[in-house]
C-alpha cells in the first residue's frame, strides 16, 4: 500500500506526475529508472515482529517498485492512496468485496464490465446472498428508484467499454453519500488523465491496468484509488487475505508505460477523432459510438466530466449480423483481440442481444499506427462486406 507523501503532492499536472513522482533517485544510486526489487522478503536488522516505519516485510504486503506505480495512480486520481493488484479483476472484486457484506444489495450499470457483473450476480449472489440490481445508468432517477434498505453500492462505469454509455457521477455521489452507500467506478476507459471521480465525489476508482496504464500489450493488472481509509482497510483485509496483489516486475512495467500514458492517450485521440469521422460519414456505417464525436448521444456529460478522447469506439454496420462479422474478417491491419489501450490497433464482434448493446456491434481500437492506412483497412472492409 502507498500513500501519497507531501514532496508527491508538489507535482500537479499529469506529465510531471507520470514522469516523477514516486522517483527517488538518491534512495536508487542515482539511477533514472528505478530497480525491480523482484524479491519475496526482506530481511531486518534484529530479530523482532515489527519492521521499521515505512520499511518492508514481505511482498505481499509492500515492496518498493510496486509503491512507485501506486504513488503515480494515486497523484493522477486526486485520492490519498492507492493499491496495485494483478489483474483488473483483483481490483474490482476487492473493491465490491469491501463494500457489501452478506445480504447486502448492489446496484451497478448493465453496461459494466462482464465479468465484474458475473463476480456480483452469480459469485456473490449464490454464495452470500448478495442482490444485485441492473440499470441503464444514464437517468439518477432510475438509481434512485432502484436503492433498497440494504444497497450498501453503487457500481458505475462511465463512459461504458462497449456502448460508452456515461452517468451523472456528482448526480450519483448526491443520492447515495446521506444514505451511507459506497460508490465505486471503473474508470479504465477515460483514465485518470481524461476524468477523475474522486474530485465529483465518488469513493473508489478501480482500473484495468492492463490497457492504457499500461500501454504496450505485456502486463496483466489491475489498481484502485480512494481516500485513506478505505485504502488501508482493503490493504489488510481484501488484498492481503486473497493474495491478489501485483508482482514486482508487473510494477516495474506499469511504470514504465505510466511515464508515456498523457503522450499515448493524445495519439491514440487524434488517430480515433478522424476515424470516427470517416465513419460517421460512411454509407454502410448506421451508427458510431463514441464519447465526443459529434454524433455522440451524451455531450453534456462528455463535456463535464472528460478532458479528452482516447482510441476506443464502436459501431454499427449496415446488413445483417453475419455481414458484419464479415466486416472484421475483412480487416488486415486491424488485429483481432479482445483488450484494447496497447499500441495496436485491434477488432472485435461484440454484438449483444440488442437491448443492452446492439446485435450487430462491432468494436475497434485505433493504435497508434498510421491513421491513414487504418481508415483505408475500414473502408475496404466496409466495401468488401456489404453490398
């Protein structure tokens, strides 16, 4: 666990953030990139239960080179600390585990995260009875006609990873602060440099690092940020007691593409914005979904909550579902996978059951190749598939 410290506070925007804080080079012998300590324990001076304040035992509790990536998380996130894990979902259920107990009703978007919505409907739901209710999101009004006497979360996802789909985050943190429900956020898609929920009143914001924090496609984790207290209660009680926390060398690489991540995510912006537009634009393209396009369905909350666009949109072909399928096996410099927020440009099919997201949606990440060829790959495809 990492809190920020006073000397962290000083960096203020998020390049210097990105790029210092954490770094201290005289604790390092001067060197510019700090160490991996790829280690299981460390040792003390005297045989005794305790360690030195600000010392370390044992990985699993603390080790230096994860401290640097939770230090950085935690400055972007405007939160007092924050907590790596190995994996998104290490992040997301410790979150949602520290916020319900038995019986305990959650209400989370229908648009979340799959697996985070299986983790509380099913894994939660059949072994301790949790409840779980879905909503649209985009009306306070339906959250609010959703809480119970025993809501003790409120689980958001703003903008949404399929159908961008936003929510009224200072609306929410409203309703749910005087009746004692927690709030959490999975703010992957917009990242810390392009929104911050704690600054509108949410409690806990939970990342997949695995994409834009990461950035380059080789690391499997996952981080959240909150006020003091609730850090230190997941530190010792969900992280510790399940084991999910981040390996040394995991750290080491999120550093590294945290350093990178307000140059990344501008690239990736400028190529998206004029993809949509060729898009938008296009005769066999019915709809584009994505946050600050002109044609996006939610400007007013785009505009307040979001400072920028990164590369993650989707959209609806023309023609049937199985033309549309035929449309990304069209597609040749468009990868298919199923992640996204690394430096390449990838496709996937994630055409729903036409109430939650569309049955012919199709979803693409525009890296950080040329964009020229990237709307040229589109355009064929496009022609290609549907007549």
């Amino acid at each position: 666990m990492a809190l920020l410290t006073e000397e962290d506070k000083k960096h203020r925007t998020p390049e210097d953030i990105c790029a210092h804080v954490g770094d201290e080079y005289a604790k390092y012998q001067g060197a510019i990139v700090p160490p991996i300590y790829q280690n299981s324990l460390f040792v003390q001076p005297t045989d005794s239960n305790g360690i030195a304040p600000g010392g370390y035992a044992y990985t699993r509790v603390s080790n230096p080179t994860i401290d640097i990536a939770e230090r950085k998380i935690a400055a972007l996130e405007c939160a007092d600390g924050a907590l790596c894990f190995s994996s998104g979902m290490g992040a997301m259920s410790s979150a949602i585990m520290y916020s319900v107990h038995s019986g305990s009703h959650v209400v989370m978007v229908d648009t979340a995260y799959g697996s985070t919505v299986d983790f509380v409907q099913n894994y939660l739901g059949s072994k301790f009875g949790v409840e779980c209710t879905l909503v649209r999101g985009d009306s306070v009004d339906e959250i609010r006609a959703a809480i119970r006497p025993n809501t003790s979360l409120i689980y958001l996802e703003s903008p949404s990873s399929l159908v961008f789909r936003m929510q009224d985050l200072e609306a929410v943190a409203e309703l749910a602060r005087p009746r004692g429900i927690l709030t959490a956020i999975d703010n992957t898609y917009a990242t810390p440099i392009y929104q911050q929920p704690i600054k509108h009143g949410i409690d806990i914001v939970c990342h997949t690092a695995s994409k834009y924090m990461g950035g380059h496609s080789d690391i499997v984790a996952g981080a959240l940020a909150a006020r003091r207290d609730i850090i230190e209660q997941i530190q010792s009680r969900e992280r510790l007691m399940l084991g999910n926390n981040m390996d040394p060398h995991q750290a080491w690489l999120l550093i590294r593409g945290l350093r990178t991540l307000p140059v990344r995510l501008k690239q990736h912006g400028e190529n998206a914005r004029k993809v949509a537009q060729f898009l938008e634009g296009h005769a066999k393209v019915k709809k584009v979904y994505y946050p600050g396009s002109a044609t996006y369905d939610q400007p007013e909350l785009f505009k307040k909550y979001m400072t920028g666009m990164n590369g993650l949109m989707s959209f609806e072909p023309y023609g049937t579902v199985e033309q549309g399928r035929k449309v990304i096996n069209a597609l040749h410099r468009f990868q298919h996978g199923c992640s996204w927020g690394g430096f390449e440009s990838l496709c996937t099919f994630v055409g729903g059951d036409g109430v939650t997201r569309p049955k012919d949606l199709i979803r693409i990440h525009v890296g950080l190749e040329s964009v020229d060829s990237l709307i040229e790959d589109l355009d064929q495809a496009l022609n290609t598939a549907i007549d």
